[in-house]
C-alpha cells in the first residue's frame, strides 16, 4: 500500500485547496464503442525520431460531440473555447506545448512499464506504447485524464490509432473506421502481446493512486503543475506512483494562476524527492524535470 503523501499534516493544509473532486475511476476499451464509427486523424512527428504518430483531429472529436444528446457540463466546456475550469474541465482536447518537449526526451527512453498523468489526448504515453509493439514487448501502460470524455473522445481512439500504425502501418493523414470489430481486434491483439493498456479518470487522490496499483518504471506528466490549487494532489500522486523516473514538462511560471516550477520544486523538496533539469527551452521559459 502507498502512503500517500510525507508531510501529513502539511498535507491536509495545503490539499484542503485542491479543488480536483471528481472521484477516480477505471475505464476499458469498452466505453470506445459509444463513439463515431468514422474518426480522421493526422500525424504528430515525433522530436530526435523517424516516427510520426498519428492522433485524431481535434475538430472531428468536437464534431462527434455536436451530434450527441444530454451533454454535460465538462462536454459543453469542450466545445468552447475555455483551456481550463477547476473541478469541470482540466485542458484534456488540446496538445500543450510542453508535450512536445517531453516527447524529445522520451527519444532516449524504452520503458514499457508507463503512466500518464493529465494525459489528455496521450501522444506521450501512445509513443511509449507505439515503440513496444515495434519491439515486441509486453507492457502496462495507464493513460488517466480528469475527464471520461476527453479519454472516450481522444485518447481511446489514440490508443487504437497508435496499434495500427505500429502493427499495421498508417497514412500520415486520413480516415478510419471506428468500428465495434476493430476495437475488439484492438485489445484481443494487445492482450495477446502481453500488452495491457488502461484509462483512469477523475481527480488527483488515494483513491487513484490505489486504483492505478503497483509503481512504474516511468511516470510521464506535461503542463500539469499550471495552479497551485492542484499542484499538491500532483505531487502526492507523483510521489506515490512513481518507481524509478518520473519526468514532469513545464512551464516555468504560469501567469495569471500561481503554478510553475519553483512551487513544484517545493513541494519536491518537502518530500525528499531528488530531481534534475533534463531539458529547458530558455527562450519561452519551459523545462523538463526528472524525479527519481
């Protein structure tokens, strides 16, 4: 069992703050079949590597969404043009730009023991697993949002979209049929390649960091210490899932909401986690760290 956390009675202090309240739970590959049997996808050249990932299209996801009935809050948020609304809505339909300083480092890295914290639409976590098909190994790899529509919308069907182009091979740019068939083609294949693949929504908690089980050999988390309201619950969450690296893209100060890295670093520090600048891009002020 994780502890969950160091400083207990800092930590009911700071996190009484924490205003990620949705609770944790565990999604397959079955919550995939509510989507639209025709997705369009482009691909995502990938930083130091040959490969280009392909993800769907943003504007196809909110299209789908167009189209759907009783709509929540957190899907109505998706179709407009808010980045971010505490405890609704934590920026998963957009590719932030520290996922591409994160992908440039991960050039260098073969872990397929993976999670992906505020994964979003997964390109990250999708490029870890893309890499252990083309080499034939087995894996577990959890992909977690905040929200279950942006996993349904965006990250599920990366996820199928990166097994096709690793097994099968894939256009740079095109369409697919999403159907029920190839989604159960999808996972008997990964399954039968010792291959386990599974997504996670709702907030930063015990609760999660029970439900994700065992330590990882890699964590991987892009722009996800943005406000001070949430980057306790990161940290607590980081510092119990992590196993031997984890690696954390940010900025180095968000305007406007109280995050950035010298917060982070606190926070690091308060619980005795070892960390080291693996990357920085000086001119807009963003950097990867890892923590060991």
């Amino acid at each position: 069992m994780f502890k969950f956390g160091f400083d207990e009675e800092n930590q009911q202090e700071e996190t009484s703050q924490s205003t990620q309240t949705d609770p944790a739970q565990l999604h397959d590959f079955s919550l995939l079949r509510q989507a639209a049997p025709r997705i369009s996808y482009t691909g995502y050249a990938v930083p130091k590597t040959e490969i280009t990932l392909p993800r769907r299209d943003f504007f196809d996801a909110r299209y789908q969404l167009m189209g759907e009935d009783n709509l929540s809050e957190s899907d109505q948020l998706l179709l407009g043009s808010e980045d971010v609304r505490k405890t609704v809505y934590e920026g998963g339909l957009k590719v932030w730009e520290g996922t591409g300083d994160l992908l440039e480092v991960l050039a260098e890295h073969s872990e397929t023991s993976v999670i992906e914290l505020g994964c979003g639409a997964g390109i990250p976590g999708c490029l870890q697993l893309y890499k252990a098909l083309k080499a034939n190994l087995s894996g577990r790899f959890v992909l977690a949002d905040y929200n279950t529509s942006v996993l349904r919308l965006i990250t599920m069907p990366n996820v199928v979209l990166a097994w096709l182009a690793a097994t099968k091979g894939l256009e740079d740019k095109g369409e697919i049929n999403l159907t029920a068939e190839l989604i159960e083609e999808c996972a008997a294949d990964l399954a039968k390649r010792g291959v386990a693949v599974h997504f996670v929504s709702g907030g930063w908690s015990p609760q999660f960091v029970q439900l994700v089980g065992q330590p990882f050999d890699l964590v991987l988390a892009s722009e996800t210490i943005y406000s001070l309201d949430s980057i306790v619950a990161f940290t607590d969450v980081l510092a119990a899932v992590k196993g031997k690296l984890a690696l954390v893209a940010a900025k180095k100060v968000y305007f406007g909401v109280g995050g950035g890295v010298i917060e982070f670093q606190r926070q690091l520090d308060k619980r005795q986690l070892s960390y080291h600048l693996v990357l920085e891009t000086g001119s807009v002020g963003r950097v990867v760290l890892a923590v060991e």
